[in-house]
C-alpha cells in the first residue's frame, strides 16, 4: 500500500491543528497567562512535522483506493488527538499524558466527556482550544460522512451517496464538499455565537459554546455547564442549534439552493424530530406527575437535556440522574440512538432505526404472506441491496463493542450504572454519563487510568462507525 498520500493529507490536517493554536495564544496573552508560550511551542512543532509530511509527500497521486481511505481515516483522527493532547500536558494545569489525551480524544471526536475540574478558574487558551478541538472534530465528521462513508458502504451509509461521492475517487469528493459544508457550518456557527451574545452571554463564552454547540460536543466554559447561567433564553438558543447540529448538513446545502422543502420532507428529520417531541412530551408528564414539578420547569428542564442527550451535545442544567429510575433509563436510551446521518451527532442514528423498522415489517409481512415478494423501503424509495446487511451488521457489533467496553470498565472495578453508562456514552460520543461518578454532577477524573484508556478507544471506535476502524484488524486488509 502506497502510503505517501496518506502522510501528505496527515500533514494539511497537522498544519491545520497547528493554525488553529492562534486563538488561544491571542487569548492567554491578553490575560497575560504564561500558558501562551506552551501553545506557541506546540503550534511550532505541529506546523514542523505536518509541513514536513506535506513537501516530502507532495505530487502524488491522490485517488485514493478503498484500503488507502480506510487507513487515511483512522491514522488522521488519532494523529490530531495526539497532537491536540500535547498542550493540555504541558500547560500550567499540569495534567497526566492520560488525562491529556483523554480529554483531546473526547474533544476531537466531539464527546464532551471531560477529566478537567475547575473550568470556572481555568486559563481563557486551553478553554478556547477545548472549545476548538470540538468545533474541527464536527466539521471533520460531517465531511466524512457525506464524502468518505458512502464511499466505503459503511453501516449503510451508502444511502447518502451524492452524485460526486459514485465513483472512487475520494480525495476530491471530500475536497468539494469541504468547501460548501465549511461555509455553512461557520455561518451556524456565527449566527449561534450572535444569539448567545445576545443572550447575556460575554463574548468569549459566547464564541466557545457556539463552536461546541453547533458541533453538539458539549465542552463547557464552566464546571456547572449551563446549570452556570440559569438563564431560558440561553437554554433556547442552545437547543435551537443543538437541533440543528443534529440534522443532515446536506439538507442545509439543498436550502440555500433553493429546496428549501427538502429539510422538512426528509423521512430521517421528520423522525429524528418526532423522537424528540415524543420525548420531551414523556419526560415533561413524568416530571409533573412523579416529580410534582410545575409544567413551566418541567417544560424548560425536559426540552434542554432532552435534546443535548440525543444529539449527543452533553449540555446539562441540572442533574437528571435526580429525577428518578425512569428518567435515567430514557436518557440512556437516548444516548444508544443519536441524531441525524451526515450530521455532527453520533450513536447508531435515526436512519437505521428506521432501516431495521422497514425489514422487520417486510419480514412479517412475508410471514402472512410466504409468497409475497416485500422489499423494504426508505424515504419512499427501494433499499438498494446490501443496504439491509449493513444495517443489521452495524446493531449487531454495536451492541457487541458497547457489551464488551462495559464488561472490561466493570472488570477494572467500576459499578453496573457507570461501567454501562461510560461504554454508551464513549462508543455514542455523549458526553457525561449516569451516576454519581461520570454523571451530570460529574467527572471522569476519579476513574483509573485503564478505564480513561478503553473509554478512549470506544469514543475513537463510535465516532468512525465501528467498522471503519475494525476492519483495520482483518489479516486480508493487509493482504498484497
């Protein structure tokens, strides 16, 4: 396997990292925080290394075949943790190489899952470079599931081909789609740091959670998260972009041209948004009835960690871990089933729900009826083949990896609620988990580090849809 092509696009992604230190050294320095050198140093040597790849790699050939762009995926999201994780180490936080990486891996993959402690004190750069790693890890994501997984026929993916990801030729796919996606992600992104602002937010919090909001990562500014501000109107902005973030950014693309009826005809978005009216509609009732609560707060508290759960935001403004048995299991159940494809959400996703809807209903009918002839259909089209088998294949080693991570956090020590909640909420890139540990009150700071190393695993594992990385382990991938 030729692998210059590989390293030269690692370099542009390194060199990409590297620009990006700018903004928190701008930060530390008006602050006069010292932790301003440790990011220039860093954004030195990342700018070092991704320039070398870059002229000792270029003018290749960069048609990328189905193994190439299998590695290339992989080999890019653990290098640029790595990179990201070298100023949480020597920053003046001080923080253990595991820790480091663990919070540049939840944050590059936009899990939202933090060791840090004390943010409401902590240095304006590392909180900007948190808020950062979300915000690249997002429009990476969304890149790469409307360009590089149709392409791969990943978990059905290959539902959403577009017309420039039908032939084999990844490298330009992504490269046209980059542009368009990028532009729109950044207005939402401005246009969400506007509607904080003028929420009362200040401006560096404000810039921060719309990078994270729109990226449904869920990195605070403070330890509390929006339990901080108390603020509805805030809550409302987030929610408004938490749901955005959650929907297929090419619907966005086919708005702005025009079709503005595609967004809302969408089969996938109609279902994505009834789960959350269901939802919150089940959670407001439970709370008002159960909790004796009034219908204004249970409206407020339902509707916000609602929709931060099941876009996988991790937003919290209070601790539903209180609210009683059954508020925890439909939170958990939320975290398994995600938001939108081709959106910066993860979990397994609405679109294969409703693929596995659609089988099981033709298999039933084909019970009543043995010689009927019933193929399942999505968004009122024919499943193409092979669609049905990934799907399938896709629950199946979901479930298989999410029991496996949680048998191994509960064999190093952990209990039933956190070892399953901490498995869930890796491989669906949630953000906190349940129970008093890792839950919304929580951190991930008290676990040991094994735990801190599997969960990093799994987040890295759901965020590329578990076979992206699996495949990597088949002896025949290797094969000449």
């Amino acid at each position: 396997m030729d692998i210059r092509p590989l390293l030269y696009v690692i370099g542009i992604l390194l060199t990409t990292l590297s620009l990006s230190m700018l903004l928190p050294i701008f930060a530390d320095i008006a602050v006069g925080n010292p932790d301003w050198k440790v990011f220039f140093t860093c954004m030195i040597f990342t700018a070092f290394i991704g320039g070398a790849l870059i002229l000792t790699n270029e003018g290749n050939e960069f048609d990328l075949d189905v193994r190439q762009a299998f590695l290339l995926t992989v080999l890019s999201w653990i290098t640029l943790a790595l990179a990201a994780a070298a100023p949480f180490a020597l920053s003046g936080l001080q923080m253990s190489v595991t820790d480091s990486i663990f919070e540049a891996v939840s944050g590059i993959t936009t899990t939202g899952s933090t060791v840090m402690t004390g943010l409401n004190d902590a240095p304006p750069g590392i909180l900007l470079w948190r808020a950062i790693l979300q915000w690249l890890g997002g429009i990476g994501i969304i890149v790469m599931a409307l360009s590089v997984l149709p392409f791969l026929k990943v978990g059905g993916m290959q539902l959403f081909q577009t017309e420039s990801s039908e032939n084999e030729k990844a490298m330009p796919r992504a490269a046209q789609l980059s542009a368009s996606i990028g532009l729109i992600y950044l207005g939402l992104t401005l246009a969400c740091m506007f509607a904080y602002r003028s929420a009362g937010m200040n401006s560096f919090d404000a810039l921060a959670h719309a990078m994270t909001t729109i990226a449904t990562g869920g990195f605070s500014t403070f330890d509390s998260s929006f339990g901080h501000y108390d603020d509805a109107w805030a809550e409302i902005v987030a929610i408004i972009f938490m749901l955005m973030g959650g929907m297929p950014f090419i619907l966005y693309m086919k708005a702005l041209r025009g079709n503005w009826k595609a967004l809302f005809q969408d089969s996938q978005v109609r279902a994505f948004l009834a789960i959350v009216v269901l939802s919150i509609t089940v959670m407001i009732a439970y709370l008002v009835l159960q909790n004796n609560e009034t219908f204004g707060e249970a409206l407020r508290r339902a509707s916000f960690n609602v929709v931060s759960v099941i876009t996988g935001t991790g937003y919290t403004n209070g601790d539903y871990n209180l609210w009683g048995g059954f508020a925890v299991i439909l939170m958990f159940f939320l975290m398994v089933v995600g938001g939108c494809a081709g959106s910066t959400t993860c979990g397994i996703k609405v679109f294969r729900f409703q693929v596995l809807y659609a089988v099981t209903i033709s298999q039933l009918k084909q019970l009543l009826h043995p010689h009927g002839i019933f193929t399942p259909h999505y968004n009122k089209q024919a499943l193409p083949a092979g669609v049905a088998a990934s799907v399938m294949g896709f629950f199946f080693v979901y479930a298989l990896s999410f029991s496996l991570l949680a048998i191994g956090l509960s064999f190093i020590g952990l209990d039933f609620l956190t070892a399953m909640s901490g498995a869930v909420t890796s491989i669906s890139n949630v953000g906190p988990g349940l129970g008093e540990i890792i839950g919304p009150g929580g951190t991930f700071q008290p676990l040991p580090d094994s735990a801190k190393w599997m969960m990093c695993g799994g987040m890295i594992l759901g965020r590329l849809e578990l076979f992206t990385v699996l495949v990597l382990f088949l002896p025949h991938f290797w094969a000449k």
